[in-house]
C-alpha cells in the first residue's frame, strides 16, 4: 500500500462508516470522509489525524448527486487519486407497512439506495479514465432476506444488489479493471438504533447476535484488497442468504416471529426523540451503540465463491454416499 493512496467512506461520521474509516487510516490510505453531519465527521477526521492519518471531511447528503460528484472532485485534488470508495450510508424507519408514509419510503430510497447509486457513479468517473479502482457496497443479510418493520430498508438493500449486479456484468464486457465487491453484514452495534425513526413501542434493538463495528470494518478492508464478488459476514448471514434460497417460505414463517420480536428491546419507546432520517442528530455520533455486552469482536468471513464450493464439496459427498450405497444394495 502506497501513501498516496485514497480511500472515500460515505456514511463516515458514526457505526460501520467510522469504524471503516479507522480500518483504512490505520492500513495507511488518506482518508476522505462523507456524511451529513459537520460534528460528527470532524471529530472523525480529528480522531484520524491524532492517530497519525490524512483525512478530509466533507459535509455531503449521498441523496444529492451534485454534492458527491463535487466532493469527488476535492478528494482526488486535496488528498489524490480515489483508489477505494465504499458505500455505507444508510437510514431506516421501524414501522409495519401500514404506518408508513409515502415520504418515509422516499426518503430511505434515496439515501440507502440512490446514496449507492450516486457514490458509485461518482466514483467510476475518476476510475474508469483510469482503468482501476475498488468500488464497495456494504450490503446486509436483509440484501437477500427481508424482515418485518424494515420494508424500505430491506427494499433499498435489494435493490442495490441488483444495481451491483448488473454493473458488475456491464464492467465484466467493457473488459474493465474496476473492480465491484459487496460485503453482506449481520447485525451490528451501532447508534441506528437510537436515532432511527421508529414506531414500535419498545426501543429498536438489532437481531442478535449482535457485533461490534469494528468486525465490519475489518471485513470492508479486506473486500477492498481482495475484491470478492460478495463477502458474507457472519453466520447468521450465511444462513439467511442460503435459507432464502432453499427454503423462503419456511423463512418466511420464521422471520414472522423471531425477527419482528427480536428487534423489540425491553425499553419503552422515547416519545417525541428526534431522529435522522431527514438530518442529522447530533451529539450521537459515535462508533459503538448501547449494545456493548452483547456484541461479539469475531464473526466467520467467507466469500461467497468459498461457499458456493463448499456446497459444491458437500454435494458431491453426499452423491458419492448414495451411489456407494446403491452399488452396495445392487
């Protein structure tokens, strides 16, 4: 790793974002900071430079493609060629459908996904002229399988898989050396769940088990060198996306009661707190939630071409074993 390399976090200022952010600082990238809020990103960027690290934050809403094409612009003058651009801004709102508005479904579409959208194309247009850079899309167990109270969250993260998807075949035929990686993420403790706007009657709590940011940013690092097509985090993770796959309805079932209970804590709900879907909270800008005790600093990382071969092995296997039994039964 050179030192002029740069790295761009959108969704910097706090979780996941932050903890990435740090991740990349301390693998020796510059790092360029993207969030709405001011407070937060500076004390990010000044937790950077404390430890060493070149860093510039920029104020920036992902919803506003103007504003990241214009951060872009400053990151590659100020801090130098854009090597790696993760996407990990996000809102949410937890609510069953029938108290969802029109707005709230916006709104998530066009930070969660759209933000995507717009950091992605801002990115390939430094990377394409030159023929390299990583693009990261941090995705979510709820890419593949969706849960109840999440609707528009659980809908952007599709949607970005299909996005990710379909330009990963369109880089594959223009034969081009932008690389496309997505890491799929389980649960995380993280101050979503305390600024989210929620109208359940229990404080939102992720489903368990729970982990620290710090095991996201390291798996974000390791797709950015590595670049596998996906990288899926966690077993809870490998589990649900192969469970969507074998068995959705059964899943369905499940995720009826374990995953609508699971995200109820046992706190009464805040009456009246505010919340970031249209802007930032400050004073809640920090890496690690209320979770602490419970959240674990390791998780099983795999790609998804290291599973895809794992069930090719077992497979296998157990076709071996009927064909060993039937020969032994003939």
């Amino acid at each position: 790793m050179t030192h002029t390399s740069t790295a761009v976090i959108c969704g910097a200022s706090a979780g996941v974002g932050r903890a990435a952010a740090h991740a990349f600082a301390r693998a020796g990238y510059r790092v360029g900071l993207i969030a709405r809020s001011e407070k937060g990103l500076a004390d990010t960027e000044e937790e950077l430079r404390k430890a060493g690290a070149t860093a510039l934050a920029i104020a920036a809403d992902v919803a506003d493609a103007g504003a990241l094409e214009r951060a872009a612009d400053r990151f590659e003058a100020e801090l130098g060629p854009i090597e790696v651009w993760v996407n990990s801004a996000m809102v949410t709102v937890y609510a069953p459908v029938s108290q969802m508005t029109a707005d709230e479904y916006r709104r998530v579409t066009e930070v969660t996904y759209l933000g995507f959208v717009h950091g992605t194309l801002a990115a390939l247009r430094h990377m394409r002229p030159r023929d390299r850079g990583t693009i990261v899309q941090v995705g979510s167990a709820l890419s593949y399988r969706a849960i109840p109270l999440q609707s528009a969250y659980c809908a952007a993260k599709f949607a970005i898989r299909g996005f990710t998807d379909a330009l990963r075949c369109e880089l594959i035929h223009d034969k081009s050396h932008v690389r496309l990686t997505m890491v799929q993420l389980p649960a995380h403790n993280t101050p979503q769940f305390d600024w989210a706007r929620s109208r359940i009657d229990k404080r939102p709590q992720p489903v368990p088990p729970i982990h620290t940011p710090e095991v996201a940013a390291r798996a974000i690092l390791r797709a950015a060198v590595d670049a596998p097509r996906e990288l899926w985090l966690g077993k809870a993770t490998i589990q649900a996306i192969i469970g969507s796959q074998l068995i959705p309805g059964t899943l369905d079932r499940m995720m009826a009661t374990q995953a609508y209970n699971g995200q109820f804590s046992q706190e009464d709900a805040e009456p009246g707190r505010p919340d970031n879907l249209f802007g930032p909270v400050d004073g809640l800008h920090r890496t690690a939630g209320r979770f602490g005790d419970q959240a674990l600093d390791k998780a099983l990382c795999l790609s998804s071409e290291t599973v895809g071969k794992l069930i090719a092995v077992g497979i296998a296997g157990v076709a071996l074993v009927v064909a060993l039994i039937l020969l032994a039964l003939g």
